[in-house]
C-alpha cells in the first residue's frame, strides 16, 4: 500500500510512501494530509466471515491491508491485543440498542482515558514505538487538543524512551478532569503547554513547527492529531464492528458521528469506500456549527469558535475535511492545494454544485446549541436510562432528525464518558456521574505544566531547550 498527499503535484510533494513514512510523518511535507493511493476492498464474502470474530480479530483484517510490510504478521497481531488489552472490556466498543427505537450507542470510551481517542491511539503509540525501536530512531510528538486527544496521545506514548510528547491545549477552554488527565502524568518525556487563546490557535502553532521544516527535521517532529493517517485506520475498525453486530454485509447502516475535526466520520467514509454497506453519514456538531453550514450550502466559512459544553467540537476549522475536499476536486491535488491556500487567504471556500449534490446523497448534518445539549442528556436518561457525555448527546438529538429510512439501524458514536465532563451532566441530570475507580484520585494528583503565549517562536524555543536537556539524558541511559 502506497499513501499519497491530499496535495500531491503541488509545491514540494513528497513521493507516495509506504505506511511506516507515513505514520512517523504524520502531516505531509506539501501541507496535505496521507491517504492510500487506492482503499482497499472487503468483499461481501470477506465482510462475512468477520461476523462472530472478536474485536481484535475484526481489527487484525480490517486494518492488515494498510500495513503492508511494516509489521510481521505475530508482530502486528501482538501489537493490536496489547493496545486493546487496556480497555475495560474485551468488547472494546460494546454496542447497545436504545429499546426498540432503532437508535443504538457504540460506546467508545472504555480505554484508558474514558474518550474514544484511546481507540486509535493506543494503537498508534505502540506501533510508533515499535518502528523507532527497531530503526534505532526517536521521535518528537507536537500535539494540540481540545481537550480529550492530549490525555490519550500522553497515555498512549508515556514513558516510552523513543517518543517526547510536547502537547499544547488552549489554556482554561478544557475541562478540569480533562487538563489534568494530561498535566498530572509525570513521565519525564510528557511536556503539557497552556497556550494563550482558543483550540484552532494550538493547532496553526502545532502545523507551523511541522512547516519549518529545518525545525521539522532537527526534532524528527510527528503528529498524532487526526491528521495522523494511522489513526483514521484504526478507527475504521469500529464501523466494520458495529456494522457487522448489525447484520453487515445484508443489511445497511447508517452513523452519527459527534463531529470536530472530521477524522472519525471520515473514518466511516473510508468504511463505505472499502465495501461497507453503510447508508448515510449524520455530521452533528454543536454551536460550532461551519460543517453543518457547508452541508447545507457548499460553502465553507470560518466563523469565530465559540466555548461550548462539547468542548472537543469547538473547532472551526476541521483538518481532516481535507480529505473528503480531495475526492471533491476529483482527487486533483493541485486544484485543491490552491482551493485551501484561498480558504486560509478569504476565509471562504466554494465547491460546485455537482460535488456538492453527490456528497449529499451520502452525508446529513445537523447541529445542537448547549440547551438542547442539557435537554438532551435528560431525555436519554430518561426514556433509555443512559447517561450520555455532553458530545454523545448531540450525535443523539441530531441522529432522530436523520433517520432516512425506519428500517435502517441508526448508530450514535458515544465518544466520551460522562465523567469526563461532569458539570454539563449534572446540570442537565441533578447528579454528579463518579469517574471509574482507576481514576477517582484524579482531582487529587499533581500537577505539571507550562504557559506560553500564542507564539510560534516562543515554543520552538521552549521545544530546543527542552531536547537540549532530554537528549544528553536519553543518551546516558541507553
Ligand atoms: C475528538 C472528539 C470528538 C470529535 O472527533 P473528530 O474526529 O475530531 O471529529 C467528538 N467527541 C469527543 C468526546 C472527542 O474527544
């Protein structure tokens, strides 16, 4: 499997590259996104025979084709059981019908840091590690979270001597449980940096570092944002699973999706191109709402983020959009490369009515504002007895908008645990829902942490001092 860039044949395209390149690079030299050459195909025969198989085994064959030599077989199998061995159930992601409503939750949060990032990312760390183990390499992780990838990404990466992970999260603008699910792992290679100003600021500063590339090359800087190629494949894992627990290949589904950066609808998206009888895609986003609107209209504009009770869905603007804009330009890199230098340029982007018509027939969106998430949250308790995370609850208001057609099973995507943000469930509930027993001491540990202003200078400085000491260090113990 070779993997190209959402802009190859504009300025300064790499080659295609195989998965192993792909997965320590993360963003692609040109500024564009991975994305295999051509998806692969699950005949109705091979999605058959994943029914009855355990998560780990769906996720061995989903995913083998993308891999292509960079792991061994035992290797890759070894790799996938460790990573899922650290989820509370062998379900991974239990799916659960809503009565007889047709709706059901594929929870996604059992990993380790209650969001369905871990899902992803706790493979992703161990192949990271594993590859620069055996390269004799190591890597420089430059994140930014809106709050739940910075826990996982940290979880997925501490104590591992290959990898330093610097993370950047907009300072105040993330949950208390979700701050100090990252700034209270001491691990000497995990660097927790406030910034000064909103999510989307944390990523340009991220994607700046990643365009110096004399920066880029001094630190082997890799990304494990959703931009990460990686983790969309491990997340088509679930759509396969769900599906199948349905009554895939005979039978159609359709998701929704809680929406942010567009990296796990997209993955669904990738589901239905690899053979996956998947009906429709529901795109639910909160207040937030510039996906929704480009939906509705074709056009794409920015708009000011505004804070929510879904904080991972604050987002603007959504980088894994990117490769769904790639099949719209016809797969022309170039074209699109300049499509998204006048978006960044104007703040506005139009796609012609024929994209546009064709991407509707598969894709559905719609939004909720905080109140309606509140009511929400209350009306699922109350008529199925679940307690939803706030971002859960607006895939499920906006999901019983969507349902085309009755007979089709309508899957919501739980993607966070309700004690992940406990203020917005009790507002709407009356009750404080507990954190699982490995983390009751959370609000108790201590904390570590730098500020830093919204400056790119000012961090690649942070980030040189910091190796300066690391590297000595790392050194003297191997
Ligand atoms: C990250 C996240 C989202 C958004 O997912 P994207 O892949 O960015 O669209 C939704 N809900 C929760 C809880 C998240 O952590």
């Amino acid at each position: 499997m070779r993997y190209i860039s959402t802009r190859h044949g504009s300025q300064g395209s790499p080659e295609p590259l195989g998965f192993e390149d792909v997965m320590l690079a993360g963003l692609a030299r040109d500024g564009g996104l991975y994305l295999p050459e051509h998806w692969p195909h699950f005949s109705k025969a091979e999605i058959a025979a994943l029914r009855g198989q355990p998560y780990v085994e769906v996720a061995y064959r989903v995913m083998r084709p993308f891999v292509g030599d960079a792991f061994d077989e035992p290797t890759f199998r070894r790799l996938i059981t460790d990573a899922y061995a650290s989820f509370d159930t062998p379900e991974v992601a239990p799916l659960k019908a809503l009565g007889e409503s047709g709706l059901h939750l594929l929870e996604l949060f059992h990993g380790p840091t209650l969001a369905f990032k871990d899902v992803a990312l706790q493979l992703l760390g161990r192949m990271l590690d594993h590859t620069l183990t055996d390269k004799r390499q190591h890597a420089t992780i430059v994140g930014a979270t809106s709050g739940d990838t910075g826990s996982a990404a940290i979880e997925a990466v501490r104590d591992r001597k290959t990898i330093d992970i610097f993370m950047l999260h907009p300072r105040g603008r993330v949950s208390e449980v979700q701050r100090r699910q990252m700034t209270t792992v001491l691990a000497p290679n995990v660097h927790n940096i406030a910034i000064d100003g909103t999510f989307d600021d944390c990523q340009d500063l991220a994607k700046a570092c990643f365009n110096d590339l004399a920066f880029r090359d001094r630190h082997a800087l890799t990304a494990v944002n959703s931009i990460n190629f990686a983790r969309v494949m491990a997340q088509i894992v679930y759509y396969f699973w769900a599906a199948l627990k349905l009554g895939a290949p005979n039978r159609p589904v359709a998701f929704t999706v809680p929406t942010g950066n567009f990296g796990n609808v997209y993955a669904s998206y990738a589901a239905q191109r690899m053979g996956l009888p998947i009906s429709h895609f529901v795109v639910a986003t909160n207040s937030n709402d510039i996906l929704a609107r480009f939906f509705e209209s074709g056009a794409m504009t920015a708009a000011d983020v505004v804070p929510t009770y879904s904080p991972s869905m604050d987002i603007q603007i959504s980088s894994n959009f990117e490769r769904l804009l790639f099949d719209l330009y016809g797969r022309d890199g170039k074209a699109l490369a300049e499509a998204v230098a006048a978006f960044r340029s104007t703040g506005s982007l139009l796609v012609g009515a024929n994209a546009l018509g064709g991407v509707r027939a598969l894709f559905d969106a719609g939004r909720l504002d905080d109140a309606g998430t509140l009511a929400a949250i209350a009306d699922c308790r109350k008529r199925f007895g679940e307690t939803l995370d706030p971002h859960s609850a607006v895939g499920y208001a906006v999901a019983q908008h969507h349902r085309r057609d009755a007979g089709v099973p309508m899957v919501v995507l739980a993607t966070a645990h309700p004690a992940k943000f406990p203020d917005a469930v009790q507002k709407a509930t009356g009750e404080r829902p507990a954190l699982p027993a490995r983390l009751a001491d959370l609000l108790d540990r201590t904390e570590r942490l730098d500020g830093l202003r919204n400056d790119v200078s000012a961090l690649e400085l942070l980030i040189d001092e910091r190796m300066a000491v690391a590297r000595p260090a790392r050194a003297a113990r191997r």
